[in-house]
C-alpha cells in the first residue's frame, strides 16, 4: 500500500500523542504551553489532511478510515489527562458525554458500513461544529494560563459544554438518519 501525503499527515498526528503525553506531564512552567503548541499542531493538521487528499485527489480508504481514528485518539486523550488534572464533576461530566458519543457514533458507523449503509452517515454540519468547539475549548483548557486578562481555561470550559451540546444535538442528527436501517435491521 503507498502511502499518500495526507495519509502520512494523519499518521503524523497520530505520532504527536505520546509526545503531547509526555509534555503535558512535564514539571516545567511552560509545559502547558508546549501542550497546547503541540495539540494546535496536531487541530491544523487534521485540516491540511483533508484539504490535501481533497486538492491532491489523494482521498482513500485508508485515510478515510485514519483520519476520524486519528482524530478521536487525541481528543480522548486529552480530555482524560484534562479529567486527571482537573478531577471535579464539572469537568467530568461533558467528558464523559463526548467520549461517549464519539464510541456510541463510531460502533453505528462501523455497523452501518458492515450493513452497505454507510453513505446514510456522512459528516453534517453540527458535526463540523462540534469538532471546532471541541478543538478550541480542549486548547483553551490546556493552556490554561490567563492571557490578557482573560480567564482562558475559563472560557475554554463555557466552550467544552458548548461542544458537549453540540455533542449530543449531533448524536441525535446521525441516530436520525440511522433509524430507517436501525430499524430495518433492528
């Protein structure tokens, strides 16, 4: 199998999970800092993935079936080690909410393409917004530090429960479309 430009790109953002890991848990002032340096990296990087398999024609199914691996690996991994840094329920709560959701909508996508259905689930819109949302407020809750003032991990976390709704307003959307096979197959 070659692997394309995007494809490595996404195998990229893979590689930087265990080095966001080991930052984070540096006892450095800084290190949040480079955390959320790295996790902005690997958030753009997600998106020159895509542009590229779309601009190059280099779109596969491999890459197809990377890419939103890729994607949930790292947000999982971030908000657990948020969750562990930040043990309270107010934290836990829309975490557990996104993991869910991002466990339950991936076993319906995968039942589905096992069932020929998969074109039933493609990415809508609220997805797209929920994948923004989450990216800014999981940045926000890594950085953490005040910045001009403002209380960043703050608004990162009135973002997290934004995304958290968002969440869900998007399980709902693809459990939607889902149901005339859900049911037919039921």
């Amino acid at each position: 199998m070659k692997i394309t430009l995007p494809t490595a790109i996404t195998l990229f953002r893979i590689a930087l999970i265990p080095l966001f890991v080991l930052v984070f848990y540096l006892p450095f002032g800084w290190s949040n800092i480079a955390a959320a340096a790295i996790f902005f990296v690997a958030c753009v990087s997600d998106w020159v993935d895509g542009y590229l398999a779309r601009s190059l024609q280099q779109e596969t199914s491999f890459g197809a079936f990377l890419d939103p691996v890729a994607d949930k690996l790292m947000v999982v991994v971030v908000i657990v080690l948020l969750v562990e840094a930040n043990p309270s329920l107010y934290i836990t709560l829309p975490s557990v909410v996104i993991i869910a959701r991002e466990i339950s909508i991936s076993a319906l996508r995968e039942w589905m393409a096992a069932l020929g259905s998969s074109a039933t689930l493609k990415v809508s819109f609220v997805a797209k917004l929920k994948t923004t949302a989450q990216m800014f407020a999981l940045g926000f809750m890594i950085f953490a530090e005040p910045f001009l003032g403002l209380p960043i991990f703050n608004i990162g976390l009135v973002i997290y429960y934004i995304a958290a709704f968002l969440t869900l307003f998007s399980m709902i959307v693809y459990l939607r479309a889902a149901w005339p096979v859900i049911t037919q197959h039921g």
